[in-house]
C-alpha cells in the first residue's frame, strides 16, 4: 500500500510540476478565435447552458472556446454576462517581463481586431494595469459590449510576483 501511495504521489507530483512550467502561447490563432466569439455572444449562454458548474454562486458555464490555447468560462449574473480568459503564473512559466510582453501582443490582436467597431481607455492602479475598449460613440457605462485587458500583480507594493494576464468579455444578451 505504502508502495502504492508512494508511486501515485510521484505521478501526480510530477504533473503538476510540468502542469506549472507551460510556456506563455504565442496566439497564432487569436483573430480566429475573436472571430468566433464575437460571432456567439448573444447566444453563448444558451450554447454552453449544458456545461454548468454546479458549484459557483454565480451561474457559471464552461465552454469549449479559446483564447491561445486557455478555454473560457462564462459568468452569467442575469443581467451581464462575463466571459473570462485567464492566464496566471501559476500555470505558465515566465516573469514580469514575459507577462508584460505577453499582455501588450493581446492588446495588438485585440485593438486591430475591434478597432472599427470599440475605443479603448488605460488605466494604470498599483496592483494592475487594464485596457478597457467599449463600442465607439459610446461611454464605458452606456456600452453593451465591453472588452477589459488586465495585467494583475498580487502585491501592489511588489511586482515581481504573483502576475496574470485575464481577457474579458462583458456583454448585455439580447434575452
């Protein structure tokens, strides 16, 4: 038995460990798959109604879309819905230069794609740094589809540690 539990800790160690060291994606797919989301939003909800996580509060689904490799889970709060892509140093390798450089190639893709139709404002805090795009001739608050870019640090005062990288899609569905 000792043998047993010996061996499988082993494995299961060794996977999180490879689990943990994935490079960040280099998004040669991206316009593609911004195509396909920005096609699905009015019926993304009902499209993975099926995969709902049972343990969220908040009426949460997982989909089979992607953003570089990384799916999407969908958040739906009844009147908004989120669709959030997550990218932490927890599951990929690098330092705050490679997210900082990983952030600003998903700001390119994700400006060139929704130039024509959202504007984008910067906003720089201590403990992050975030795009917001929201549709042009429109404010932030009166904008029914809305893209947020946030590089996150953990510690405000620190950063060097903790990073991620989230894409997030907030839209009002047409219900």
């Amino acid at each position: 038995m000792k043998k047993l539990f010996l061996q499988l800790g082993c494995v299961l160690s060794s996977q999180l460990f490879f689990a943990q060291t994935r490079d960040l994606p280099d998004c040669n797919t991206i316009n593609k798959e911004l195509t396909e989301i920005n096609n699905s939003f009015d019926n993304i909800v009902s499209r993975f109604k099926s995969k709902e996580d049972k343990v969220s509060l908040v009426k949460t689904y997982f989909s089979d879309f992607s953003i570089c490799g990384e799916n999407g889970k969908i958040k739906d709060y009844g009147k908004n819905v989120e669709f959030i892509f997550y990218f932490n140093d927890l599951n990929y390798k690098g330092g705050t230069d490679e997210f900082r450089i990983f952030f600003e190639k998903l700001f390119k893709e994700v400006d060139g794609f929704f130039k024509t139709t959202h504007q984008y404002r910067l906003s720089e805090l201590d403990a992050s740094r975030s795009y917001y795009f929201f549709e042009t001739g429109k404010d932030i608050s009166t904008s029914k589809r809305m893209i947020r870019l946030v590089l996150s640090y953990e510690d405000p005062n620190d950063t060097n540690t903790a990073l991620s990288v989230s894409l997030i899609f907030e839209y009002y569905p047409k219900r």
